[in-house]
C-alpha cells in the first residue's frame, strides 16, 4: 500500500523554534493570558500585524483540540479543479471553530519577499466567524531561508455575505469572492516589508497561487459537509509511549534510528487524512465514454450536487420536497483526453533495428 506524504503542521513547527509563543499558548489555555495578550500587543506595536494573527490563530487553534485536516496532492488538485460559484454558506461549517488544513506536497506558492521569494504552501488555518471565513496560509522554508522563522505568510478574509447569488437558489459566488477578495486592502494582509516583485506576471502569480490555495480549502470544507465524506483517523500515541521511545531514541543502532524516526512524525494534532484512498491508488487514467465524434480534449470541472433526502410527504400527508438537503461531490474529469491512458498498466518497449 502506497504510504501517504507526511503533512507539516505549522503548530508544531512554530511550538519548537519560538518558546515565548509555547509558553504564551500553554499559559493562556490554562487561563492566564497576560503573556500571550503581552505578545500581540508586541507585535502590532512593532508593524508585525501578520505575526499578531498567526499567534491569534494558533492559539484558537490549539483551543479548539488542535484539529488537522491533512490533503494529499492528488486531492488538492482535484480540489482546485472543482467550482465554487453555486455554494451554500452551510456547506462551509468548520467541524471545530479552527482547524488547520495540511497541504503536503502542494504546489501552489506563497511570497516570502525579495529575498527568499517562491515557497511552497504547507499548511492553512482555518476559522469561519459569521459570515467570514479567515484563512491564513503558511509556506515553510525554502533553499534562500537563514533560520526556521524565515518562511512566507498570508492572510485572508472571504465575506462570504458579500458574494453574489450562486448558479442555484440559495447558494453564493464564492468564486467571485476569491477573485475580488484582493481589491480591499482590508481583506488581505502579507509579510510586512517584504517587498514585492517589479514584475506584473509576478503579481499576477501571486494573486492565482492564493486564490487557488483558497479554493482547495474552500471545497475541502464543502467535501466535509457532504453525507459521507472519506476520512481516515491517524492514531496518535499516548505520553507512555512517547517516553519510551525518548529512552529507546538515545540507544544506537537501528531501534534507536526507528525510535527517532516515530518521535520525529509524533504530533499532538488530531490528525485526519481526507479522501486518503485517492492518495494510495495507483495512477491509472480514467476511461472515458466514447461519443462517436471526435472534440478537443478538455476538463471538465467538479462540483458540489446539491438535493433533497427524505419522506416526500409530511406527517399530514402532505408533498414535501424531502425533510433536508445533502450534497455530494461530483469529481472533475478529463474529457476525450488520450494522455491518461498513458502509464496506466502497459508498458513501453523501445525497439531497435540489427545492422550488419
């Protein structure tokens, strides 16, 4: 069975390289919150606005049981491929008030300034408020970082109420959201100082890497608030155990190797793997139906089927539509696409011709 990517989870990255921010976080969750309050009010002193939310949302999400929801790449791709303009606000409930959603092996990218520019996004918290739904996205270190801290940031704030009415009746344009999220100063907020590129393609690149970072997480909540969505729970090890390995990880050998290793993958997250059978299944193209005439190979993008479930008549006898709504997700596909069959479970010979 293919082994799943192992998600980088910012929170405990952050816990280990600044120890005024653990001991701020593990103070205010016991109900002493003058360092952790001491902290902000450092910050935004000092022009950190982006560090003052970081700290806020991993405090609230270490409040809320420290929930990570884990999304390999495959689904992040089918994810990013899947439309956001026809979307019940119901569908975008967190499961807890913050979560932070790992992104292993993403390819999207965030800025990190002149110097370090491109890194690869690792993670987003997550918290819905109302109608606003706040993502901050975190891109650990890159090759041009000089320490753990120096990585790339950026925070977002979607209203929700603002968008424009769906396809569907009683859904929103969160597409339009998205897009036009970034014309408000107010609604977004990067590194300070930075320093962003001459470039306009350069712009432009950052504005689609975060927009396309947004709509991964803004379906992974529809994709949670569906009527059976796959999730697997990856078990975490109790503090017995975890002392134990700390003795075995001191010994030498290969039992001291595997000790360290299990200790380097330990996390106190609530861990969960989203749609991890789309992670371990092989990569063989999907056969399409033929339709007797010959089109341009394109995709065809996914979305969120919305209908009614239920007895269609009430307690009276009465026609009812159906006691409530479910939705379910309808993957994106490649239409007329022969390159998918390639790699599938043929193989290619390379032949050659006998010269005398």
């Amino acid at each position: 069975m293919k082994a799943l990517p192992r998600p980088v989870i910012h929170f405990d990255h952050m816990m280990g390289y600044l120890p005024v921010w653990r001991e701020a976080i593990t103070q205010a969750l016991k109900g002493d919150r003058r360092l952790y309050e001491a902290e902000i009010v450092r910050m935004l002193q000092g022009g950190a606005g982006i560090g003052a939310r970081l700290l806020t949302m991993a405090f609230l999400y270490a409040a809320s049981g420290q929930p990570a929801y884990c999304v390999g790449p495959r689904l992040q791709e089918k994810f990013r491929h899947t439309s956001v303009r026809s979307t019940p606000l119901d569908n975008l409930n967190t499961p807890y008030p913050t979560i932070y959603v790992a992104l292993p092996e993403c390819e999207q990218l965030l800025w990190g300034g002149l110097r370090t520019q491109w890194h690869h996004v690792s993670g987003v918290y997550v918290m819905r408020n109302g109608d606003a739904l706040s993502l901050l996205m975190w891109a650990g270190t890159n090759e041009r970082s000089v320490d753990p801290a120096d990585d790339a940031t950026f925070w977002v704030s979607i209203e929700l109420g603002n968008c424009p009415r769906g396809n569907d009746p009683g859904t929103k344009d969160v597409e339009y959201g998205l897009k036009h999220v970034f014309v408000d100063e107010k609604g977004e907020m990067s590194d300070p100082g930075m320093g962003m590129p001459e470039s306009k393609a350069a712009r432009e690149e950052i504005t689609t890497n975060i927009g396309d970072t947004a709509r991964i997480v803004v379906n992974l909540l529809q994709y949670l608030n569906t009527l059976n969505p796959e999730i697997e729970e990856q078990p975490s090890l109790d503090k017995k155990t975890v002392e134990k390995l700390r003795k075995q990880a001191r010994r030498k050998g290969k039992k001291g190797a595997r000790a360290r290793q299990r200790l380097a993958n330990h996390t106190e997250a609530k861990v969960v793997w989203v749609g991890p059978s789309i992670e371990r299944a092989p990569r063989y193209g999907r056969a399409t139906v033929a339709t007797g005439r010959a089109g341009t190979p394109h995709g065809r993008r996914g979305h969120f089927h919305s209908y009614w479930v239920g007895p269609r008549k009430d307690a009276e006898g009465n026609p009812q539509k159906g006691t409530h709504r479910v939705s379910r997700w309808i993957e994106p596909i490649l239409i007329g696409h022969r390159s998918a069959m390639v790699g599938a479970r043929g193989k290619i010979h390379h032949l050659r011709e006998d010269h005398e």
